[in-house]
C-alpha cells in the first residue's frame, strides 16, 4: 500500500509547515513494513511451537507475573491448571476485577480491539471461538499486514529437542520467518552443553580441549547450514566479562567470533538478564541488573571484523550503549528489550539515540512470543517512534533545514530494514 500524499505536493517538496510534517511522518512510519529482529514466534510449519489466540496471548508470562500480584492463587494451584484454566484466571484478575493497565494487558485489549472482539467480554468463550476457526496461514498473513511486518526472526534453540526434532523432520520455515542461532545454552551452560552434545552423539571434554573446540565448531557449522540463519545471539548476565576466566570466554574466542568471521555472520548480545531471580515463577522470574558496557567495548574493539548488535535490558545502560556505538562503528545497538518495551522508555531511548546516532540504529523489536503479540507490540510502538522522529524533524525544522517526504521514507526504511540488512550482510 504506497503512502498517500496531500493534494498539490511532490514528494520532494519541502515540509515548512509543521502539522502537514506531523502528517506525513505518520502516514510513513505507519505504513514502511519492519523486519522484527528479534522474536520467539514460529511459522505455522513449526507445528505446536506456532503458538496463537487467546489462551496463548493471557498465559504470556508478562501477564502471568501480574496476575500472581493481584489474586490470591498459590504457585503450586496456578502451575497445577489447565493452560485454559490459567487463561480463564488471569482474564478475571486482570481484565475484569481490575482495569487492565499495565502495557502487556493493554497489548491484549489491543488484539481483541483489532479483530473487532469485546475487550469487557466477561469471560473467554466468543474469543476462543474465534481463534479457533481461524486457518493458521491465512491468520499468519492477516496477523503480518495488520503489523505492517515485512520478515520475522526466529530464536532457534539446537538445544531444544522439540525444535531440533522439527528441523530433522525437514521443517521448512515460511519465507518470511529467517532463523538466528540461539547460543544460550552452550554459553551460559557449558556443562550442561556438554551433556546434550553428547545425547545428540557428539562427545566432548568439559576441559574445552582442541578437539573440542573443533567439535563444537563443527556443530555450530552444521547447524548454520541447516537453519541458514541471519546472526548468532546470545543472553548475557549483568555481571557478564570479556575477557574473563570462563569457559564462555574461551567459547566466545575460540568458537563463535571464528564462526561469524567464517561464515560473515554478525554476533547479537543481549546483556542484562538474571535468570530466575525467583524460579517459582518459572519463565516469568527472571530479572535483570546494570551491566559494565565495557566488556562490548572490548569485543568490538579487539574483533573490528565482526558486526556486533546489542541490546542491554537495564534503563542505565541505554546511555552507555549510545556512546559505545558512537565509538564502535561495527556496534549496532537495537530495540527497547523486555522491561524497556513501555512507551515511557521506548520514548526516552528512541529519543536519546536518534540525538546520539541520528538514523544509524535499530530502534525496535517485539521479542513476540505470540504470533497476535505482533500486533500490539508494533501498534503500540509505532505512535512512540512518530513523536521522537517528529520530535528531530521539527527541531531541525526550527534550525532551519525542512525535509521532504523523500528523507522521511529515506530514514525510516534505514531505521526499520536497510541498517538491519546491511549488518547481517543481505544487502537491501
Ligand atoms: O533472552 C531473551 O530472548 C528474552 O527476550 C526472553 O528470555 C524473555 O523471556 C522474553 O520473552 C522477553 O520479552
Ligand atoms: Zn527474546
């Protein structure tokens, strides 16, 4: 759907007047699609790790974490339920003894509002209805054009059986979902990772000796070939080091930097996460820390050959990080991650870096869990990046230089394809 423009103007013309700049800015950044560069969301092809509807959307663990702040319900009853059963609780806890607030709820009446179902419906049965009549494909391609989403990265983990189980049936993913190699787990759990590389009958010593370096290598070969993936990425603590004395710091020199160089593949960092800081709360417990921006630095400045994109979850690092990439030119910083996905603070750092980087960043990805979760995460966005690029325009407006409407698609195709595809090295 092109852009329209207002009677009489060109698309070079120049933009003095400021309520048409506010007009134009919008009907830009709401309809230039968006690779989403970071999610959990599956195609349809990925069988029961394709997760939709409502059920699915009220038993995020966003929404699972305010729930046990307002009702009463143990741990051990609540992990005990159905997943409908859960579903059914979260909704009168949230939805309808209280007003749902909070971002993620909001998210969810977002979704119901965009398929035209009622928000202070009292119970679940006329959504579930509805999701259940839709056809996977058909809701994936209304679920994309409703986002305005041009392609969708993947996290695959080669750990997860039920993945691995997927690729080894031959899954092949929808073309707009791009795969990225998830090193979480021979990272942050070497020994762990040990122990699954050998079930998966590859055996190796803990020590990290050459010949395992070598296996792990080839590993990670083998599984870039079959999942042709667009970056490797991993979760990092915030007390996370480089260099340090770990087996994750030999992993990171002698395996991935030498993988990415091998294969041109650049290396995403998401720093700040504490997993499980209450592990009753299961995948809803994690919690995050400020970090020491200078071990990125580090890496970048000893690996200028490898791209490098990071995200950092502490409110305190997004400063730092804006700095960094002003003195790492293979650093791209990306997104507003997790607890930084509200728009007061997508606001703040959206703002601080266009100040800091101009259009040389990322600004946003969803980390969708849900396939709907697309929707609202974008919807709710896309308002928030209006403001901050109205924001720089008409600043540079009032110093006097007026853009065109050329620029404003210029830059936000930069921001929401051409920096990403440039970094993974696909060009536009
Ligand atoms: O490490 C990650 O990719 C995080 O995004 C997830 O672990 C987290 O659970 C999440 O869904 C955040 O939005
Ligand atoms: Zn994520």
């Amino acid at each position: 759907m092109t852009p329209t423009l207002t009677e009489n103007r060109t698309e070079a013309e120049l933009l003095t007047d400021r309520s048409e700049l506010r007009r134009q800015i919008e009907d830009v950044v709401n309809t230039t699609p968006v690779i989403d560069v970071h999610t959990h969301v599956f195609p349809p092809e990925f069988d029961s790790m394709f997760r939709f509807g409502i059920d699915e959307l009220l038993t995020y663990h966003y929404l699972i974490v305010e729930t046990f702040r307002s009702s009463d319900v143990s741990y051990d009853h609540f992990w005990q339920m159905t997943r409908a059963e859960q579903a059914d609780l979260v909704w009168k806890s949230l939805f309808v003894e209280n007003t749902p607030l909070s971002e993620a709820a909001r998210g969810v009446v977002s979704v119901l509002d965009a398929f035209g179902l009622d928000p202070r419906a009292p119970d679940l049965s006329a959504a579930r209805e509805f999701f259940r009549d839709q056809n996977p494909n058909e809701h994936l391609d209304r679920v994309l054009e409703m986002a305005c989403l041009k392609d969708v990265v993947m996290t695959n983990d080669p750990f997860d059986e039920q993945e691995v189980g997927l690729w080894d049936s031959g899954a092949n993913p929808d073309r707009r979902f791009h795969a990225s190699l998830r090193l979480d787990g021979l990272l942050n759990d070497w020994q762990g990772a040990a122990r699954r590389l050998a079930r998966q009958g590859i055996s190796v010593d803990a020590g990290l000796g050459r010949a395992t370096i070598d296996k792990v290598r080839n590993f990670l070969d083998a599984w870039i070939q079959r999942m042709n993936p667009v970056y490797m990425a991993v979760s990092l603590p915030d007390d996370f080091k480089f260099p340090d004395t770990d087996s994750r710091d030999r992993l990171i020199r002698e395996v991935v930097l030498p993988t990415a160089r091998a294969h041109g593949l650049a290396f995403v960092l998401m720093v700040g996460v504490r997993r499980a800081v209450n592990p009753v709360l299961r995948m809803a417990g994690d919690g995050m820390g400020h970090a020491d921006m200078s071990a990125l630095e580090r890496m970048c400045a000893q690996n200028p050959d490898v791209r490098f994109l990071a995200t950092y979850l502490s409110r305190e690092n997004q400063h730092e990080l804006c700095v960094s990439a002003r003195k790492f030119r293979n650093l791209m910083p990306f997104g507003c991650w997790w607890f930084l996905n509200n728009p007061s603070l997508a606001s703040e750092i959206t703002r601080q870096r266009l100040e800091l980087l101009g259009p040389g960043f990322i600004p946003q990805h969803s980390d969708a869990r849900v396939l709907e979760h697309l929707i609202y995460k974008w919807r709710h966005w896309r308002p928030v990046f209006i403001e901050s690029m109205f924001e720089a325009y008409d600043r540079l407006l009032g110093s006097g230089r007026p853009v065109s409407r050329n620029e404003i698609i210029r830059d936000v195709e930069r921001m929401f394809i051409g920096n990403f595809r440039e970094w993974i090295g696909r060009g536009a």
